[in-house]
C-alpha cells in the first residue's frame, strides 16, 4: 500500500511514530511506502505563501486552493492510480474500526493535513474523496490524526502484524474491549492476581475472559453493544 502525505510539517513525521515497531518493520519490507510531501514547495509567489484571510472575515488565515491543488495534481502523477484522497479534519466522519478497514482495501491512500483554520471549502468540494476525523477534539494540524490513521489501517495490510497476530483477533473487530491482562509475578505487593488464570483449567479461562470483555464493555462503553449509557 502506498500512503502520501501533504503537509506544511513533513519533518513532524521523522523519527516519530512511523519509525518505530510494527510501522517501521512494515515499511522496511515494503508493505507500506509512506511518502511524504510539502505544501509549500507548490507555492509561487516571492513569500512562498500558501495561505491567505478568509473571505467574509473573521479569525486566522485559510489555506489557498490553487496551492492545494497543485501539490495534489503532482502528487498524483507520481503513480499510476490517483488514490483515495482523504482530508483529516473535526468536520470529517469520525474514525471507527470499520472505517480503518474499509480505508486499508485501498492501494492508495493520499492524506491532506490542513493548519491554521483549514482549507478553502472549494478544494474539500472537487478534490477531496472523504473527510475524516480522528475524534470530537481539536488538535493543531492534520498531522498527528493522519498519523494515527496510517498507524491503524498499516495494521491491517496482511504481512505488517507478522504470522501470529491478525488483527480480527483484537479489540472491536467482535465490538467489544478486551479482558484485563496479568503477568508474573503471581502477587505483588499482596496484590493477587485473579486466581482462575493461574488454575490450568483452559475452558474456565476462556469462559471468565469472555465474562470480563461483556462486563467491561457494559460497563464502560455500553454504546458498543448498542445500549443507551
Ligand atoms: N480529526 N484538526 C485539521 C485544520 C482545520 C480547521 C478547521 C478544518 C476546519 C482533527 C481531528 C483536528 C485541527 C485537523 C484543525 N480543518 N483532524 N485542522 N480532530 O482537530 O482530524
């Protein structure tokens, strides 16, 4: 899968969390091909400007479309397909597990992070595929939410989690959280750990584990199974 970035920050995607793990190691054997590019390398004026005051008024400065469009046009004659074309913001839909799958069938994704009040509506309107939110709060840019997104759909690109995981086997993929998790020592501090998973009695562990994932999932987010909170 290949996944290109837009961005007035491409050096807010070295070293950071791309470069470590289970993103990393996916990249190095060429499951993912990030690339990341800079906005203002399609600005033309003497000040290299990509933004500009919001027509109407009001506060801060919007970014311009020619400048967008240009980068997204060059972008995209890089490879053979044009991409899905997904524009993090807090006006997008929100980010859910069926949404990172349905974004990973994709062989490629191309991600406009917006800065400042965002961008001008018109390139959102004829260039953008899907707007997307990671969640209802406001962070500084599109950056981190289009790290997030490639960190969950490259989960999901077969090969990048290695043989023994698939990620059906994890959270949400049935809708609900996952049982608490322990390890040795047995007791610290006179804190036990539950005494059925120490038992050796497989079929009562399984039965237990299920019990606790219902139970933490009513308890705490009940609008997974559907129920009102
Ligand atoms: N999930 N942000 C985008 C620029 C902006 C401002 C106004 C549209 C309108 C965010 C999120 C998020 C901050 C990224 C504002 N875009 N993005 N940026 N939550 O908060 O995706």
């Amino acid at each position: 899968m290949r996944v290109d970035v837009l961005t007035l920050f491409p050096e807010a995607f070295e070293g950071g969390p791309l470069d470590v793990s289970i993103i990393k190691r996916a990249r190095e054997d060429g499951l993912l091909d990030l690339q990341v590019h800079n906005i203002r390398d399609h600005a033309t004026d003497r000040h290299r400007s990509v933004d500009d005051t919001p027509f109407g008024g009001g506060q801060g400065m919007v970014m311009r479309v020619d400048v967008l469009d240009r980068a997204l046009q060059h972008v995209q004659g890089q490879d053979g397909s044009p991409g899905l074309v997904v524009y993090l913001s807090p006006q997008g839909e929100v980010l859910d597990d069926s949404l990172v799958r349905e974004l990973a069938t994709n062989e490629r994704l191309i991600l406009v992070c917006g800065r400042y009040e965002g961008v001008d509506q018109r390139f959102v309107d004829h260039c953008v595929d899907r707007e997307v939110s990671i969640g209802d709060y406001i962070v500084t840019g599109g950056e981190l939410p289009a790290m997030v997104l490639i960190d969950a759909v490259a989960r999901h690109i077969p090969g990048a989690l290695g043989d023994e995981v698939s990620p059906e086997e994890e959270s949400f993929a049935d809708g609900l959280l996952e049982h608490p998790q322990y390890t040795r020592p047995a007791e610290y501090n006179g804190w036990a750990v539950p005494e059925i998973l120490l038992s050796g009695h497989h079929a009562k562990i399984e039965k237990w584990k299920q019990e606790q994932r219902l139970e933490r999932t009513r308890e705490r987010r009940p609008d997974l199974l559907g129920d009102s909170p």
